[in-house]
C-alpha cells in the first residue's frame, strides 16, 4: 500500500474550497408588492433551490473531512505495519 498523506490533505482542500461556492443566497431584490403567482413561485424556487445548495456545500464539507480521515487511518495503519514488520510485535503495545 503506497500512502500520500499529502496527497489526501491536498485533494481534501480542493473539496472544501469547492464547498466554499455552493452556499444559501438570499434573493434581493425582492418584488413585495406583485400578487401574481409567479412572482411567488419564484420566490419557492429560488429558495429551494439555494436550500439544495446548501445541502451540496455540506456535503462537500463532510467529504473532504472523511478524505481527511482516511489519510490519517492509512498512516495509523502504515505505522502500526511498520512496527509489526521491524519487532514482530503488535503496534502500541
């Protein structure tokens, strides 16, 4: 197994800055005074749609975190299999 820690840190900063993008905005400006549908449906939608893109964001977020995770297992793992390999014995004890 070939581990880059630097790598996973890497990958898992260009995932969070991609998050960075892909938050709630609020709509401004905002018609108040129109009573047709559409200016309301509008509205819901533009709401909906920044709610998903919250939700991505977070999503993001959360990913780059598990790459980040798993950068540090896989060098837990090498160290532990390192130890094994030079004393024969289980690592940390």
């Amino acid at each position: 197994i070939n581990v880059n820690s630097s790598a996973a840190e890497s990958e898992a900063s260009q995932v969070s800055s991609a998050a960075s993008y892909f938050t709630g905005k609020t709509l401004s400006p905002q018609d108040g005074i129109s009573t047709i549908s559409a200016n309301n449906n509008g509205k819901n939608a533009f709401s909906m749609a920044q709610n998903g893109n919250s939700k991505l964001g977070k999503a993001l977020d959360t990913d780059a975190e598990n790459i980040r995770k798993l950068g540090n297992a896989f060098d837990e793992f090498d160290a532990m299999m390192a130890a094994l390999n030079e004393k024969g014995e289980q690592y940390g004890k």
